[in-house]
C-alpha cells in the first residue's frame, strides 16, 4: 500500500519524476523514467521516501515498503503506534504491559516485556534509532509520512532490525514560509484530540517549526482502562546559510498519562484427567468459558467477583484484588542534522540524545501488581557521506555509534511471589556501513552492500524474592502477599535466606531467595546484501536481493535463563514496481522467504527456581514465505480504488523448550515428552506450528470518491480491513487463536476545493467486532487465559484548517 486515497497531484508527480534518478537527488534524469514534460495531467501521485538513506519515489525503491500518509493516518484514526496496524497489513501491533508497545512485521517480532531485551523491529523517528519499546509514544503527529519496511534493514539500519523497520518522518521547517495547520476532533467515549503546527519564517535563511499535540479517551473496557492520555511537543530550527549547508536542530518532549491498556477474561483450563484433547482444550483438561464482555476488564465488578473464587496453587490462596494500574512517563529528545556539500558527496552527520523517566504500573492474572521505574538514556551518532558518482559506481559510506543505559526498580507481586528487581543494563554498540551501486546500462543495475556491528552490553541486577508457601496440610484461604515496592517494607519479612517465617494466619510461611545476576556480551557480525535491479520499462521495476541479519543477544533475571544468543535471518525479495494506462494503475508484486535461526522468543515460563517468570530464549529456527501485492487503480479523476493482499506461510520449523516437572502436565498446545526420574522436565515441541502474529490472509481494501461542488468538494471513502486466524499467545492455546475477523472503516468529509479547510465525521470499526490482539495463559492463578482486544466501534467529527 502506497498511501491509499491520495488525490492526483500534476505537480507534485512533475516535480517528484523529473528530479529523482534512482534515488540521486537532482541529478539528471534516466532515459528510464520519462521528462515532467512528457508525464501525463492527469494520475496516481508519487510519493517521495528515504528508506535507503536517499532521497527517491517509492515506485523506484527496490525495497519491500509500505508507505502511509498523513491523510491515511488522520482516515485510520492512527494517533499512537499501537493502532498502526490498521494502515499496515504486514505489520501487528500489541500493546503489552504498562508502557510497552511491540511490533510484528510478517510474524517476527518479540513479546518484549521489560527493559532486559531489545526489539526486532527497529523504530526510527526523524532518523534517530529508539532502543526502547517504551519510547514510541507521543511521536504520531505532524507528519511527513511513516514508512514501513519489510525484512532485515540491517546494512543501513542501527540496531536490531531483523524484522524490518519503522520510520516515522515528521514535516521540517520550510525555508520563506508562514504557515499555521490546527486540527481539532471529538467523539464516543469523550475523545477530544487537538493539533497544532505553526512555521515562521526567521529570516531568509532561518526558518521555525513547532507543533503540539494532545490525544484523549477514556477506556474502552469497562473498568476504565484501554484509556489514552497523552501530550507532545516538538521544536524544529532549520538554519540554510547557503545551498552547500544545512543545519538543523529539533527538541521534543511528550507525557503518557492515564490508565494503559486493559484486558479480559476469557476462561480458564480445569484439570480434568483422561479427557481427550478436543477444539477448545489440550488432552487432560477442559476448558471454562468466563461468559463476561470481552470489554469487561479485569477489574469490573463482575470480573472481580469472577477472579476472587480462584485459588493459587502451593501457597492455596484466592487471589487478592489486582492493583489500579496507571502511567506516568515522560520522553525527552534533542536530535541535530547537519548537513555539507563537499567535493566528495553529501555529507550527513545526526548527534542525538533521548531520555525516559518512567513511572507506572499494571496488572494482570499473573501480575496483582507491577510497578515499574525505569529511567532510560540513549546516545546515538550517525555520519554518512552520500558520494558523488564516479563513473557508472554510485556509493555510500558511514559510521554509527549507540550508548544506552537503562536503570530499573521493579516490585513485581505474583500473589504468592514478590520480585524485587534493582538493575542497569548498557550497551554500546559501534557499526560502520557502506553501499556500492554499479549502472551497467541506463537500465541495468547491481547493489551491494555491508555493516559490521560490534556490540558491548553489560547487565547487573539483585534480585530479592519472597516466596509464600503451605507449612500444612491445608492452608486454603490464607492472605496474598501485600504490595509493597521494597523488601524492607515488607512487614515481618524475612531476612535470612531460606530462612521460613510465618505469615498470615492459615499456616502459611514466607522464604526469602536472594539472586545476583552479572553478565556481558561482546558481539560482532557482519551482515550483507546483493540486488539487481532492472527497468523493464519507464514505470516498471523489476528487482530481486539477498540480504542477511542480526539481532544481539541479551539477558534476564529468570534463574537458569539469564542469558540468550543473538538471532540470525537470509531474506531473499523478488518483486516488480509497475504504473500502467496514463499513470492511473499501480500495481506492485513481492515474492519473499525468509529463513530465522536462533529466533529469539519472550515468554513467561517456569525458572529454575520452579516460580513463574519472564523471560528470553532461543527456540530455533522458523520460515517465512509469501507474496504481497499492493494495487490502486484511479478510475476517474474522481474515484480511486485501492488494496492490498497478502498471503503469508509461517512456521517456525525447529522450537523446542523445557518446563521442570509439576504436579500437573502443562497446559499447551504442542506435544510434550513424558518426564523421568533420569530427566525430571517435560520437553514441549511446537515444530511445524504458525509463527505468532502471522496471519495466512491480509486484506485491506478500500474506495475513496470525490464529488466537486464549484469552490466547495466532498469526499466519500470506506475500507475494509480482513485478517485470517492469527495466533496471539505463546502456548498455542485454542483460545489464543483470534479467528479471521473483517473490519469495516467509513468517513464523509466536505471541505474547501483548495483543502484550506476540511470538516470530517467518521466512524471506525462500523460492526463494533472485538478483535482480540494479545491473548495470555497464567498457570500460575488457576490456569486463567486473558485477551486484549483492539478498539470497538468509534466515531467523531474532526475539523481542520490550513492558514
């Protein structure tokens, strides 16, 4: 999908064709691509990118890539980096506990869940590298596009992009301009959103661009939470002294407020020995719908009552009330681009320094309570020097450099277990890179290019933990332990080791198990990629690649898994860029397969300690195969039809892991061996299942008609957004299956025929479907199985205005 919806734009598409000769700016143009002054009048507008750090169309990108406007984003209601998903079909996002906000890209990605591992998905914003799954917030407004990037994009990429990444690209200052953009909206569940950008003019060589944003709802499940409450701010000065110079210095800043995400009830998975494994449940148990609203929430009073009658096994407590979740975060960031012509090229240098101070907690049938405080600095740097064509060769070169440090306090309370968590994580990573592209013919070329990345991580954490047991035979009803954020709050706590105190008045004891974890990684790989690339005709590509990828490894604080390899892909593209008919069809083909070794997977799982906990693993090796087609067709001037499919095969061929012998078999979806006295484990064997997040079928599809009324327009447009089964939760549960599920998206907009002003009702999730998105077994509290679901039916009305 290639910015659905865009109106024809002569200039725009004059301007775009007749400067880009494959990704030169200004350079002469190619007998492949026509003059400005032989394009059509009329036709599908081209959008301008720089996923290959240089500025092109996107129709002449030899990359896998989807690109979303700013009108596509404000069509799909798109606000925070959790609903991109509906502008993206190869792209999943869940928002996991508290903060945390993790992608899937073609079913690779990481149920990342703590500061202790790093994405597989690269998020990018204004070319800085963000280390953290915390810190996309407050980043979607005012905006130039987001591009989306499918498969490794390690050579020109910082860190971890095994899976593709995500740059978001806000507008820039604008030499000579004075302009002001407001847009305000409102509708169901008391959503009111404003947006402001402004730019000024400072001088003829100094321009000013600041913006502001604030996006609020209250929660979409019952009790509250699935809330938004966000602020954000950015200031940009572009300074231009001359044609040969650009500088640039942005600073932003942006608060999470509210109360986070929200989840539901499904059912739980009851002990049932000698029923046959059936659609709903494993061999041996039987599964308990909850039968509460899928947007009930966990704390609802139904939910409450429903949560109270279980029982905790070991400690044989009911679980006490779960704890109010709530963020407070706030994200800082100062990035400079510096930019000089020389004899050699473009040089482009971009220093850059960002910082979280987070404060939050959430909740969960495993989690009574989690309060997290994490403070987060990074500092990046990356130069490159974009050369000057020598011959028929055209070549990039560059450095990078990446310094983070995270320092943590956790109090994580599991009823019968508290973890106490104090660490600091930090990785310094260095990488230098470089591209060669060689024009055989005005249509012919070949592309190579390397990285090498080093990186440095060290990880320190103390780890204190009580753990509440039964020191008689029967100890039902006894106390869950309270919540508390520190050991020495804990009233008549222990402090010997394995040393049992008595607590509550059931016969139950507290042990306290203290745990120190020092690690360090000192990695380094080189990754590469080869391409052709082909102009069958003047607006058609054809192109084909190999490229190679690295994630580093990283640790947590899970006894007998406090470390974790880095994880590998070959990902090999075959794909075709087309325009036919006048420029008014587009119709773009991608063939991939990927192969993953040593894929790294998040989980929560049993330690060596025998306690629940979470952490990272290497589960071996998966493929990913499928095609992607993206088309759009401007059937009148008036009237574009747009979608996109994809069809994707996923299974992760070689996942094995272990969980220590219990009293019960474990509650999963794959076969498992049957422990021994010689190998007291049970070894679960998912091979040939589904990866997670990788839907078989994605559609989006959608219309959009213009109707002109002399100096007044209105537009129509409706989509639709089809998934197929998808699995969600790790255990390969029925219940974590989501089932194929259509959406369906409308809006009426009537504005000025100029676009200096606009008026705009819609309405999201027209049928009110509940989507489930991330689905979760506990075994740890009664077995119980918990989804989260995207947002239901919504609608509003958004005005905006161009001065």
């Amino acid at each position: 999908m290639h910015s659905a919806f865009l109106k024809t734009s002569t200039a725009l598409l004059a301007i775009t064709v007749g400067t880009m000769a494959h990704g030169q700016t200004a350079a002469p143009v190619p007998a492949a691509v026509a003059p400005a002054a032989e394009m059509p009048t009329q036709g599908l507008a081209d959008i301008v990118v720089t996923a290959q750090r240089r500025t092109e169309s996107a129709q002449h990108a030899a990359i896998a890539i989807d690109v979303v406007s700013p009108a596509e984003l404000t069509g799909k209601g798109v606000m925070t980096a959790s609903t991109l998903n509906a502008v993206a079909p190869a792209l999943t996002v869940q928002q996991g506990g508290g903060a945390n906000t993790t992608f899937f890209i073609r079913g690779v990605g990481n149920y990342t869940n703590n500061a202790y591992s790093d994405p597989a998905i690269a998020f990018n914003l204004d070319g800085v590298y963000l280390g953290r799954p915390t810190s996309t917030t407050g980043t979607f407004f005012d905006l130039q596009r987001i591009e989306v990037l499918k498969g490794p994009q390690g050579t020109l990429y910082g860190r971890n992009a095994t899976g593709g990444a995500i740059n978001i690209i806000p507008n820039k200052p604008v030499l000579g301009e004075r302009s002001l953009n407001v847009a305000l909206g409102a509708g169901n569940y008391n959503a009111i959103n404003a947006e402001v950008a402004a730019n000024v003019p400072l001088s003829d060589i100094a321009a000013l661009r600041v913006a502001a944003t604030s996006v609020y709802h209250t929660g979409y499940y019952k009790d509250g939470t699935g809330d938004e409450n966000g602020k954000a701010a950015r200031v940009q000065l572009l300074v231009k002294p001359d044609n040969r110079i650009s500088l640039r210095l942005s600073g932003d800043y942006s608060h999470q407020g509210g109360v986070g995400s929200g989840a539901s009830y499904i059912g739980t998975e009851n002990y049932t020995p000698g029923s046959p494994s059936t659609a709903k449940s494993p061999a041996n148990y039987t599964f308990t719908p909850a039968n509460l609203d899928p947007y009930s929430g966990l704390l609802s009073p139904a939910s409450r009552a429903y949560f109270s009658g279980q029982v905790i096994p070991g400690a044989f407590v009911n679980p006490a009330p779960l704890s109010r979740p709530y963020l407070d975060n706030n994200y800082y960031g100062v990035t400079g681009e510096a930019s000089l012509e020389t004899g050699l090229g473009t040089l482009t240098v971009i220093p850059a320094y960002r910082r979280s101070d987070l404060d939050f907690v959430f909740n969960g049938p495993s989690f009574r309570s989690s309060h997290n405080v994490e403070k987060d600095q990074q500092f990046s740097t990356e130069a490159r020097l974009q050369g000057k064509r020598i011959g028929p060769v055209d070549w990039l070169v560059g450095g990078y450099y990446f310094d983070e440090t995270v320092r943590g306090q956790y109090a994580i309370n599991q009823y019968q277990i508290i973890s106490f968590q104090n660490f600091t994580s930090k990785t310094k990573s260095y990488a230098g890179f470089g591209r060669l592209t060689l024009h055989l013919s005005d249509r012919l070329r070949l592309v190579g290019g390397g990285r090498y990345t080093k990186d440095d991580k060290t990880f320190n954490a103390n780890v204190s933990t009580l753990v509440e047991a039964c020191a008689r035979p029967t100890c039902f009803g006894g106390p869950s332990l309270p919540v508390v954020d520190t050991l020495a709050q804990f009233v008549g706590g222990p402090t010997i080791p394995g040393v049992p105190v008595p607590y509550g008045t059931s016969g139950n004891i507290a042990l306290f198990i203290p745990n120190t974890v020092v690690s360090s990684i000192d990695k380094g790989r080189f990754t590469y990629r080869v391409a052709g690339e082909f102009d069958l005709a003047p607006r058609s590509l054809l192109y084909a690649s190999y490229e190679t990828g690295y994630r580093s490894g990283g640790f947590s604080v899970a006894p007998g898994h406090e470390m974790f390899k880095p994880e590998y892909v070959d990902a090999w593209t075959l794909g075709s860029k087309n325009r036919f008919f006048d420029n008014r069809v587009q119709l773009n083909i991608e063939a991939f397969y990927w192969k993953y070794r040593d894929q790294q997977v998040s989980h929560f799982g049993i330690d060596a300690n025998n306690s629940v906990n979470f952490f990272t693993e290497n589960v071996g090796r998966s493929t990913l195969k499928g095609v992607d087609i993206d088309a759009q067709f401007l059937v009148t001037p008036t009237t574009q039809l747009s979608g996109t499919v994809q069809y994707l095969d996923s299974r992760v061929t070689s996942y094995q892991y272990n969980t220590p012998k219990a009293a019960l078999e474990p509650v999963v979806g794959c076969p498992f061996s049957t422990p021994s006295a010689a190998s007291p484990i049970y070894v679960v064997n998912c091979s040939g299942k589904r990866a997670y997040n990788s839907p078989k079928w994605s559609v989006n599809a959608g219309v959009e008609q213009t109707i002109p009324l002399d100096d007044y327009k209105v537009v129509v447009s409706g989509s639709l957004q089809y998934r197929s089964n998808t699995v969600i939760g790790f255990d390969y549960l029925p219940q974590q299956n989501t089932g194929g599920n259509t959406t369906y998206d409308a809006s009426l907009s009537f504005g000025d025929a100029k676009d200096r002003w606009t008026v705009t009702g819609f309405i999201r999730n027209l049928t009110n479907r509940a989507v489930p998105t991330y689905a979760q077994f506990v075994g740890s509290v009664g077995n119980q199985i918990t989804s989260t679901y995207a947002p239901p039916r919504t609608y509003g009305a958004r005005a905006a205005f161009k001065f």
